[in-house]
C-alpha cells in the first residue's frame, strides 16, 4: 500500500469523523491535512522513514497513529449524548 492510502485509512480507522484531505511529500516528510465536524483543518508533518515503518511494524504504527490522532483530536468536535 503506498503512503498516502496508509495514511488515510489510518486516519479513519482512529476517527471515524475524520479525513485526510491532502498529503504532500516534502524533504523527508509527509505534510498531512484532517479535516472532521468542526470545519477546521489541522495540518502534521510525519517523517518519511517514521511512515514506511509503521506500515511494516506494530509499534511504529502506534507512534505515527498517535500523531495523526492529536491532528483529529483538533477538527472532530465531541458530541454530547445528552446527560449533561
């Protein structure tokens, strides 16, 4: 699987509500756009070595998901279930 498909599917798989609208290869990197229910979008920048391991080792996926999760975190608003 190439990177950005890696990169959108993990996207969705850690928030549901959220997308990769644009991933951009620079230098070494990988500049990711999310956007989710808020209308913002949050950028991150993933180092090229860090995403060709995480789609070949379990802890390596960890750490990218964990980054890309705080980038969701910021455009995904809670919903309230109703209790207050």
């Amino acid at each position: 699987m190439d990177a950005e498909s890696f990169l959108k599917n993990l996207v969705t798989e850690i928030e549901p509500n959220a997308t990769v609208v644009g991933v951009e290869q620079r230098e070494g990197a990988y500049h990711v756009s999310v956007a989710g229910t808020t209308g913002v979008v949050a950028k991150c920048e993933l180092p090229r070595d860090q995403v060709a391991a995480a789609q070949q080792a379990n802890d390596a996926r960890r750490r990218v998901a964990s980054t890309l999760k705080r980038c969701a975190d910021d455009v995904v608003a809670p919903v309230s279930d109703g209790r207050n």
